[in-house]
C-alpha cells in the first residue's frame, strides 16, 4: 500500500536499518532525478492511482501525509521521468505532478586554508579594511538575550560535523530516540535519528561530506563563550541537522523529507541555504504545510547575480508569509554581486568572507561568501526573537525583523526594507520603565485638531525627531480614537482594550488610556510640537472625550502623552476620576 515503505521500517522488530542507495547527480545530464517524480494524489482516487500506477511501472517510495500529501514515486527503469510526469498531470487523478528537480547549494568558497579570522560580521571595528559598525550589533544584542536553548532550528542543507568543537554541545537532541541501541523507537523509520535525518540514505547519519551545512550551523549557532573558534549569532540553540545536499546538490524528494521531518519534530525555524531555480507546485505545497505550523523559513535569495522580481528562485521566491529572502552584504555594508529584488527579497545580512566552523575536523574553520552565509544570520536573529517573544506568532516575529533594519544606500531599491538586520534592534533593549512625575499639563492652545470618527485612526502625523521605542526609530504616529497611539498603523481602531503586553496586535503602540471612547460624540482630540531641539516634545491630547457607554449619561475624560525627544514618555490626566463608576480612573482601561 502507499507508504507501505514506511510503515516496514517501523514494525521491524530487529535492530536493523535499510540505508536507501545514494543517486549521485551527474556532473552533465537534466535537472531532475530520472528514477523518481512528485504527485499530490486527490483525495478518494486511490484505486484508480493503483491502477495508472500498474500502468506505468512505478511504485510509492515515500509519502509525507502531513506535509501536503506529497507521494514519492520511484520509476521502472525504462520510464522517462517527464513523460510520466505528463501522464499524471493528465489522468484527472492528482492535484499536481512534478519532476524530481536537482537542488543546489548557494556558497562560494573563499580560502579555505585559513585556521583563523574575525568575525567582522558580529562586530566590525574597521578591522581588515571594514567600516566600523557595518555589522548586525551582536554585542549590543547580546547584552539583552544570546540564548535560545528552548528553540530548534532545522537546518535543512549538506548535514553537520556532529563533534566538532563548537557544534556539538548545541545539535538537537531527538527526546524520543534512545542513543545507540540500535532501534527505531520514535517510530518515523529512522533507527538512531538522535540529531536529525538524512534523506539521501533515509538514515539517522546526517554526517556532513561537503562542509556547507557544517558552515552554515556554525554561523547561526557556534557555541558563545566558551573559549574555542567562533560564536554563533545565538549562544546556545538546538541546531537540527537536515541532510539532503551531497557535493552536487540534492532533489527535491529528499528536500520534501527534511521539511517533513523538521515539522513533524517541532522545528521553530528552518534555513534553507540553497536553491531551486523553477517553481514547483509541490515543493510551495510542501512548504506551505510548513506555514501551516507556524514555523519560520529563512531563504538564500541565491548567487547568480540576478533580479528575483524578474528571474525567481525557490523557496526565497515562495510568496508566503512565514519565508524570509534574504541578500548578502559586505564588512563595508556594500552589496555584493548576489540575487536582490525589490520586491521579493527582503533584506541583506552579512554574506562576504564570513568566519564559520568547517567540517574536515573537529577544530576546522574556514571564511565562505554568499546568501547561504546571509541567511544563518537571519535564522540565528529569528530563534533569538522567537525566544524573547515567545507568544508572537511567525507574522509578528517577521515583521519586528523586518521593521528593524539598518537601512544601507547600497540596498535601496534592492531589497524590500533596503535594510541590513540589526539584531540589536530586533530584540529590542526594554529599558522604558514607570516613575512618577510632576503634573504639567500642556495647554492645546496653537496646536492641530484631529477630526476623528468612532473608533477612527488618524492619518499618519510627523514627528520632527526620530522617537527610539525598542530599538526601532519612529518617526510618524497614529492618532486612535481609543485613546492610544502607534508608531504602525495595524489594529489601532481597535475598542477592545487588552492587557499588556500582548502578543495581538495592534503591537508598537502607547496606551495614556485605551478604552472604548468616542470623540465624534463630544469633546475633541489635538496634536502639536513644543521646544525646541534638542528639547522638542510631541503632545496628543484627548480633551473631554466621552466613553462609548452613554447609558446614565455620559463619563468623559481628559489625559494626554508626551514624547520628548530625549525619549522619555509621559501619560498626563486632567479629568479621569468623574462619571460611572465601572469606568473612572482607569477600571475598564489598559494603560501602558
């Protein structure tokens, strides 16, 4: 029956394990397995793909049933794959058929003989014709959160030295595995997976034999002080090894494998440093099952130097919300000759001579350039940020991530923020804190009146600074009727006030008074500027605007928030305590 591979290796009683033979891709030849195809069956055609499978000689090999459904089918010797291919597409039969295409890799190497080197990328200094500060803020970040031990990150690639010195202590460990007896105790078909999977000899090995993903795992995830070779963007983090790239790549198949087994294994991000250069219905379904669990894809936009808006690649290409493209920048925070595009690639990372762990030993390091080096920055950034915001969800993650670049001159037009990360920013400093302070209130006189519907969000209002809140500068807010603020404008009209801090939107946002208020009932809201620079302060004042609940009369209040350039935050009231009583002084408001 379909999956009927599967299911032998689980009920073997025997403390054996079928290491499937490894196809090597050709050095000349197509871009597509010859023995296998890809096929989404429709659902209640089962006999029938019985039938057309009898037909054409091939056999079920594989079947991923939470991953889209995808069935691997092996071919009789004589068949030709995109004949087959045609066949099913035509048979009525299945959602999508596809060849097996070749994957490849997106590293170049660069000196490989060097022992030794800075990771300018961290931290640069200047140090070997750099620009100071052209780097992600490592340090400044650090100094916040360089920990994401409960957080696992598949790395989807060429597999992992498993002992070297800065890797070992961070691999995943399988909890439903017990280490070397020899027996498939989880029950996937994989005897001993202890730290991942190899899809290329359907193995628990995921030993690395070309050094890319050993590369790769280092930068997101190198051990951090502990006093040997190199520091990952994350101290600790449990790095999944992922193995599906030989030296000439890999197919789709096995890529389809991996992102199965990372989902199924609770995978929170997963880094795809590679490419496929066409699009395939059945790999986005694959990874689309991925974004159904909420798990994180940072891609390399690729190094061929080409516009991904004009000439995409996959998955960077796939237009999901949880996939991440990324380009790669220099120690000069220059672009370099590798994929952009304005509109599908959506920031630069570090991608030119980057210092990682290599795997000819347990002590190798070498430096290697290209968006495959850009994107373990990404990924290490995005497990620090899912483990800091731990209820934020893969859309929230994102757009703080992408909210908080560094923009570069190099990057404009090239990429969607024209930013660099910062991971300092991302994860933000959380020094704002509560203190009392004298009552001055700021007059409304001179100032701009805001004409606000219920629930009505204004336009956005410049501010004549830029407001740093969390390691992002702002420089516009918008005006709720609600009596709230945000730097963004997503779900301020909202009236249903919520605790804080939430995870929901609206999200970057200051509560002087959040609740269910209506200024198009009564009273007026105003904006104006006082000071001067360096002193200047922005003031948004609601004055005598009534709740929403009018029944006994109306309860209006008074307040109003200053954000001084300095970045000190002040919520001031006038009239808060007069009215029902189930809303005076705050009883049914957030503030915050």
């Amino acid at each position: 029956p379909p999956g009927g591979a599967l299911w032998w290796f689980t009920l073997l009683p025997l403390a054996i394990q079928a290491q499937a033979p490894v196809v090597i891709r050709p050095a000349e030849g197509p871009a597509f397995r010859a023995d296998r195809i890809l096929i989404i069956p429709k659902a209640g055609h089962a006999g029938a793909l019985d039938q057309l499978h009898a037909t054409t000689g091939a056999r079920v090999l594989k079947a991923f049933p939470n991953t889209a459904n995808i069935h691997v089918l092996e071919l009789s010797g004589g068949a030709a794959a995109p004949q087959v291919v045609t066949r099913y597409q035509q048979s009525g039969h299945v959602q999508a058929a596809a060849l097996d295409s070749w994957i490849n890799a997106t590293a170049a190497p660069n000196d490989p003989a060097f022992t030794n080197g800075p990771q300018w990328y961290l931290n640069n200094t200047g140090q070997s014709g750099g620009v100071p500060d052209a780097d992600i803020d490592a340090p400044e970040a650090w100094d916040t959160l360089n920990s994401a031990s409960n957080i696992i990150v598949a790395v989807i690639d060429s597999g992992i030295r498993q002992t070297h010195e800065d890797l070992a202590d961070n691999l995943w460990v399988n909890p439903d595995e017990i280490a070397g007896n020899e027996f498939d105790d989880d029950g996937n078909g994989l005897v001993d997976d202890l730290h991942g999977i190899n899809a290329m000899t359907n193995s628990g090995d995921p030993t690395d034999d070309t050094g890319h993903g050993t590369h790769v795992s280092g930068i997101l995830g190198a051990v951090g002080n502990n006093a040997l070779g190199t520091c990952g963007v994350a101290w600790r983090v449990q790095i999944m090894a992922c193995k599906f790239l030989g030296p000439n790549g890999g197919s789709e198949s096995d890529l389809i494998q991996c992102l199965d087994y990372a989902r199924a294994k609770r995978a929170r991000v997963i880094n795809c440093s590679f490419e496929a250069p066409d699009f395939d219905s059945v790999l986005s379904n694959a990874f689309w099952a991925v974004r159904n669990a909420g798990i994180v894809v940072v891609a390399a936009a690729g190094n061929s130097g080409t516009d991904n808006d004009v000439t995409p690649t996959y998955p960077a290409s796939f237009a999901m919300d949880n996939v991440v493209a990324v380009m790669a920048t220099t120690r000069t925070d220059g672009y370099v000759a590798f994929n952009y595009g304005a509109n599908s690639v959506h920031l630069g990372a570090p991608g030119f001579d980057i210092w990682s762990t290599y795997f000819r030993s347990n002590s190798d390091y070498v430096p290697l350039s290209g968006t495959s080096m850009s994107a373990p920055c990404v990924a290490g950034a995005v497990a620090l940020l899912r483990a800091r915001f731990p209820t934020f969800d893969h859309r929230q993650i994102i757009a703080r991530l992408l909210a908080t670049t560094d923009p570069l001159p190099s990057l404009a037009g090239r990429c969607l923020t024209g930013g660099r990360l910062n991971l300092a920013k991302a994860l933000g400093t959380g020094d704002f804190t509560f203190q009392a302070a004298a009552f001055d209130w700021v007059p409304t006189n001179g100032m701009t009146s805001i004409e606000l519907t219920d629930d009505g969000v204004s336009p956005a209002r410049p501010l004549p600074f830029a407001l740093d809140f969390y390691g992002q500068p702002y420089g516009q807010i918008y005006v709720g009727a609600n009596g709230l603020i945000g730097f963004t404008n997503y779900d301020l009209s909202s009236s249903a006030n919520a605790d804080l801090p939430s995870a929901a939107f609206p999200n970057a946002i200051l509560c002087p008074f959040w609740d269910d208020l209506n200024p198009a009932l009564a009273g007026s809201v105003w904006m104006g500027i006082i000071g001067l620079a360096p002193n200047r302060k922005a003031v948004v004042s609601w004055v005598d605007v009534p709740h929403k609940d009018t029944l006994g009369g109306q309860t209006r209040f008074t307040f109003q928030v200053i954000l001084h350039e300095s970045r000190q935050i002040a919520f001031q009231y006038l009239q808060v305590e007069n009215g029902k009583s189930a809303l005076i002084s705050g009883k049914s408001a957030t503030i915050g």
